[in-house]
C-alpha cells in the first residue's frame, strides 16, 4: 500500500501548484473520509478499492499538514502542534481497539 501513497506524493507537486493547498486538503480529506464510511458496507472489491485510495490520500493529506502547520505556526508551538495533530488522527485506532478489546471479552476469545 505504500506504493500508492508514493505515486500520489509524486503527482502532490502538480496538484498543488493547479490548486490552493486549503482545496487539497479539503477535497482529500473528504475523499479519506468517504472512503472510511464506504468500506465496510460495499464489499470486497469496492472495500479494496477504497482502501487503495485511502493509502494514497494518507501521505498526501499529512504532506498538506505539515506544510501548512509549517507556514502558519510559529517555530516555537510547531513541534506541539504537530505532535497534537498525529495524537488526534492516532484516536480512532486507540478507541478500535478499546472496542475490540471489549467484544473480544465478551464472546470469550
């Protein structure tokens, strides 16, 4: 899967400079999102699919982060910020397991 989110850096020149970085981001993280929603009711192949895009959304979207973190904070809150940032989009993870954790207790694996 990282084969695909190298390609979609490669191509993160040439779409940055057709459109605003706020576009981008926007439109990625929607796409992300969609994707995450989608994927467990479509199936196998769609599910696939989806997962694909969303590994190449992922380092693009994080590419997008870091730059405009790295424009608009100062130098001395950065490092806070992208640490603040990475905790935030590490959440879903922790509560999956949680929540997995506790079925898994539940029927007794």
């Amino acid at each position: 899967m990282s084969l695909f989110g190298a390609i979609s850096v490669y191509f993160l020149a040439r779409i940055t400079e057709k459109y605003s970085n706020k576009i981008v981001l926007f439109i990625a993280s929607l796409i992300f999102a969609i994707t995450l929603i989608v994927s467990p009711i479509s199936g196998m192949i769609l599910g696939g699919l989806g997962l694909i895009l969303r590994y190449s959304l992922d380092p693009l979207i994080n590419n997008k982060f870091s730059d405009y973190i790295n424009k608009n904070v100062e130098s001395k809150h950065r490092a806070t910020s992208i640490s603040t940032f990475e905790m935030i989009r590490r959440i879903p993870y922790t509560f999956s397991i949680i929540l997995l954790g506790y079925i898994s207790d539940i029927i007794h694996l």
